[in-house]
C-alpha cells in the first residue's frame, strides 16, 4: 500500500512539509501550487530534494475553471494549462488534478465539457502528462462524480481519467456504490478525507473542517471498499484543509496523518476480507472494558489521599522501589506518585486500561506509531508497556494482578487490588475526564479509535461559563470504558480533569464520605427548585439531594444521581450512581458544574 499527503495538509514551507511526510512514512505528496509558489527552491531543487527524501511527486493541483466555458475563454484555459505543463516537466510531475467549474462555467453541457478536456488531454499528452478531473461538491454544473465520470466516458482520452475525493462525494451524500462501475484504469487518483457532521454550507465545511480519517462521521472503510473494488490501485493520499492543522508543527500532524491511514487500511481489510488484497493488517485487539488504575502526579500528592480516604478508599500498600502509593476501593485503583521534579499541581499522569495480553495491543500501538513510555523497572518488576497521548497522558496497557504484587502492604486476600466492604459501598472507575488542548482533540479521538479501539460517540456541546465546551466520549462495546475528551474554550484550557466512580447507592456513600470530612462541590439552591419542575421529583428526594449537594438527570433508559469533590490541583472526583439503564453523563448538569467550580 503506497500512501501519499497533500502538502495542504501540513503547516509550514514546502521543504519543511515534505521532511516531516518523508518522516512519517509517506511514499509520496501531492504539491499543493501555492506551495510551490511561495517555495524559495527551483522546481528542480524540489525533485532533487524529493528524490533524496524518497519521495515520489505524484500529482500537482490543482488546475481550476478548466471546461464549460465558451470558446473564447477556452483559449486562456489552453494557454494555462501549457504554462504548467511546462512547470510540472521541470518538477518530474506526470498527473495534474483538474477541478469541475466552478467561477467560470457558462456552458451547462457534457459534450462540450468532454471536448474541452479532451484538448486538454491533446495538449497534455505532448508533455506525457495525463488529467484527473474532480468533480467539486461545489461545483457550477458538475458536483457529482457520476457526472465527471459521464463527462470522461465522452472525452473518450488515454490521458484524461477521473479522481475520486471522499469529501466532495460524502459531503453530499452521493452513493459511493457506483465506483464500482469505473474501470480501474480510469481512475487515476484518489484522495481521502473525514470530516465531523456539520450544517453549512459545503465550501466553507470543507476549507475549515476537513479530518483525517477515524476522525470524523463518514464512513470511510466502506467507501475505500467500493474503489478497491473497481480495481484501483493507485496510492491511498490525504487531502485535508483544517485550519488546527496548518498551525500545529508538521511532523506530528504528518504522523497523525500515516496513523490515519494505517487504520483506514485495516478497518477496509476487515470490511473486504479476500477481496482487500495487499491492504496491511494492524494486529488484532479487542477494546478494554474496565480501567485498571489511574495515576495521579505531583511533587506532592498529600491533598489527593486526604481526598481519597474521605471518599473511601482504603490504603493499598507502598511501592517497594518508588514513592508510589497505591489506594483502592472496590475494583477502582489510583495510584498516587510524588516526583520532586513533576508539576506541583496533582494532575491526572496517567490511565491503565485492562488488557488480559499486552503483546498485540502494545504491536497495535507501535505500528500506529504511539510515542512509547519508558520508565525505570528494577529486577522482578512487570515492565508495563505504555504509550502516550497526543494530550501527554500516558496510556498503559495492563492488567493488576501482574502489578498489584510490587505494593508489599496489599493484602494478600486480596490480590487483584479491590477491598469488597461489607456494607456493599464498593466502587469502580466509571469513566476519565481528559481535557484535551485546543491543536489536539482530534487527533486523541483518532488515537483511541485506533490504538485502543474504542468507538467514538456523538460530539455533544455544553455551555459553560466562558462559551461552549465540545465533548465526544470514547467507549468500548458494552461501556465498561467510558472515556469523555473535553475541549474547552481556549481561555479556560488547563482546567481541571476528573475520575468518575461509580457505586450502587451514591447516596448512602455521600453521607458516610461528609461524616469522614468530604464537602462536596457546593450546588446552588435555584438548581433544586428546577428539578422540582422538570421532573416533579418527591419532596424528601429533593430533599436529600440538596443536603448532600447531589445532583440528578433521568432520561427514557434511567435514572442518575451524582455529585463532584472540589479540586486538589487539576484533578477533582466524581460520584455517580447508574439506575437501571441510563447510559449517559448528565450532560445537562454540566453548566452548573462548571459555574460551581468557576465561582
């Protein structure tokens, strides 16, 4: 599988776009013009340096207001097209994408559209170049790749074929299916992009907020799919027009972008069985379904075990070579690490997830090229394999009983780390709050869809005191990981992250945790009166849930009664109690949490 990007996709000049697509392991770019334009370096100067990188030049674009015009226009459109005949010889470059009218067009008719291309495919096939048209999902007359394609059949050219794009086919909901109809050898490039699901208009959608596959809503395998089926065989290359990506530093966002692809390629090997051919497999993983402990880092952690204790945790032992400190309750572990060297401020380090076999999910991750974690392990310690997030939280890949062992004071009753009570107040991690900075949200949602396959959920947006924060939460199958990436409004990036600990009677727990000292987040009067009208909940109910700060949603599935800790450093807790079915988050709650915590 060749890959290729295009040099739109990556920030920076064009020598440096083409070291940072050489380091990710891209086969090959497509030059954006303006790149070139604004580049200092000669055209032959770029082949040379693409020839050492090992870089092939597979496509210039693009070339714009080519057809549907009048015969007199179509006499500049020659004269153009000439001069970057000429450019693209010097650049070693023998495909151009050519794009469907859209400023120009004054002719809304296929055949004079095919004859106009089929000049261009005269002309350019002097200079041994061919023509990918493109139909724009934005174009005057042609915004439908079965038209380009009609349009091409009647050109009737060797030089003249068709590009596929995935965005301007999905953007506008056109059926992919009838790729399969093109012979293979007319398609003569492809170029893929995801994109969320937005109500816009299509230019300003794909300009701003284009993705890299895994990333957004269209269902990408399954369009790879139909052009595999039609035979093609041509490079897989990214086209994406992000404004995040063209300030971020190129050699992530290129990693990001082969990452993409990796996973583009296994999912649609999965999809097309014997039919995927070449198409490279990640080994196989099933998503975790429970976490197996969360870290939390500082200089000085003292705050979070007093924290800790008040909710009910109990001590799990010392590490018996670092100033790490296990604390458990139930099957929920946190582990609580002093570095003199680390932030001051508690912050969540880290979070294990439990994988019964580490190998394929840590071969997963490195072909994905997840940036490894290395940490010290002395004699007769696990050596966990561990990976970081693009947000800098270190994801480790284990599973307790491997570990539990290296904390002498754990009972030895007791060797997978939880303590049942016998008042049945036992807990488990419910979910892990990550904020993610402003240049990395989308790319965290495309490292746990890949590395830890986990399922992305619909983006939600809750207001907050300081505008609205974005929210999609990453879940395996039956919702035993449940992990919410929030993005907040850049001048409140760097709040706080939470643990959310789930437990069958939040309210016995809420009482017991205040008796041992526990003041909960302080939830304003006005939020229970609402309650009182939007659910018609029974007055003691009420009742209770203001005398322990508690807070409540119910939707058609449950019920969820919950509450927060205050925060010690950037890190604060959650209580939450799912009755019967309720499967979300109380999304509804959030502002009032959020203005609680900005007060």
């Amino acid at each position: 599988m060749r890959t290729a990007i295009a040099t739109v996709c990556l920030s920076g000049g064009l020598v440096q776009k083409m070291y940072a697509a050489a380091e990710a392991g891209f086969d090959a770019i497509e030059i954006f013009e303006p790149d070139l334009i604004a580049a200092p370096q000669s055209p032959e100067e770029i082949r040379a340096l693409a020839d050492r990188l090992g870089l092939t030049l597979d496509l210039y674009q693009p070339f714009r207001d080519a057809e549907g015009v009048d015969e007199s226009a179509f006499g500049d459109v020659l004269h153009r097209a000439e001069a970057k005949f000429r450019l693209m010889r010097r650049l070693g470059i023998d495909l151009m994408l050519v794009c469907s009218n859209v400023g120009t067009a004054t002719v809304d008719d296929d055949e004079i559209s095919a004859g106009q291309l089929r000049r261009l495919g005269d002309l350019a096939a002097t200079y041994g170049i061919r023509l990918a048209y493109e139909a724009l999902a934005w174009g005057r007359f042609v915004d439908d790749y079965r038209r380009s394609w009609r349009i091409v059949e009647l050109a009737d050219h060797p030089n003249v074929g068709i590009c596929l794009d995935s965005f301007h086919i999905l953007s506008r909901g056109h059926d992919p299916k009838q790729i399969e109809d093109i012979p293979a050898e007319k398609i003569f490039f492809l170029q893929l992009a995801d994109a969320p699901a937005l109500s816009m208009d299509v230019l300003s959608w794909s300009r701003h907020h284009r993705l890299f596959p895994g990333e957004g809503s269209f269902d990408l395998p399954a369009f790879l799919g139909h052009v595999l089926r039609a035979g093609y065989a041509g490079p897989l290359s990214l086209e994406v027009f992000n404004d995040t990506f063209r300030q971020t530093d190129p050699v992530r966002t290129a990693r990001q972008a082969q990452r993409s692809l990796r996973w583009l390629a296994d999912r649609t090997a999965e999809l097309l069985g014997e039919e995927a051919g070449p198409l490279p497999r990640l080994p196989e993983v099933t998503a975790p379904e429970a976490f197996d402990f969360v870290e939390i880092k500082a200089s000085d952690t003292s705050g979070v075990e007093v924290l800790l204790e008040q909710l009910g945790f109990d001590f799990g032992g010392r590490h018996r070579s670092k100033q790490v400190r296990l604390w458990t309750w139930g099957s929920a572990r946190v582990v609580c690490n002093d570095v003199p060297s680390a932030s001051p401020e508690p912050h969540i380090a880290a979070v294990g997830f439990d994988v019964a076999d580490s190998d394929p999910a840590a071969q997963r991750a490195t072909r994905l090229m997840a940036p490894p974690v290395h940490r010290r392990t002395y004699a007769g310690e696990q050596a966990l394999r561990a990976f970081t997030s693009p947000d800098g939280t270190e994801v480790f890949l284990s599973h307790a009983q491997d570990w539990i062992g290296e904390f002498p004071s754990t009972s030895s009753g007791h060797r997978d780390g939880g303590v049942s009570r016998p008042d049945g107040h036992d807990a488990r991690i419910d979910h892990v709050n990550l904020v993610q900075p402003w240049h990395s949200f989308d790319e965290a949602v495309l490292f746990y869809t890949s590395v830890l396959s986990l399922t992305p959920q619909p983006t939600q947006e809750v207001a907050g005191p300081a505008g609205l924060v974005r929210s999609q939460v990453m879940s395996s199958p039956a919702g035993g990981v449940r992990l919410p990436l929030n993005l907040l409004p850049t001048e409140q990036q760097g709040q706080a992250q939470h643990i959310a600990l789930a437990c069958h009677d939040v309210i016995g727990v809420v009482a017991a945790a205040r008796e041992r000292g526990l003041r909960p987040l302080k939830v304003p009067g006005n939020y229970y009166d609402d309650l009182v009208a939007r659910f018609g909940l029974a007055d003691d109910l009420v009742a209770t849930l203001r005398d322990l700060d508690l807070l409540y949603d119910r939707d058609a599935d449950g019920e969820y009664l919950h509450c927060y800790t205050e925060t010690v450093g950037e890190v604060f807790f959650e209580l939450v109690e799912r009755r019967q079915r309720y499967d979300g988050y109380g999304a509804g709650n959030a502002p009032v949490r959020l203005v609680s915590q900005a007060g």
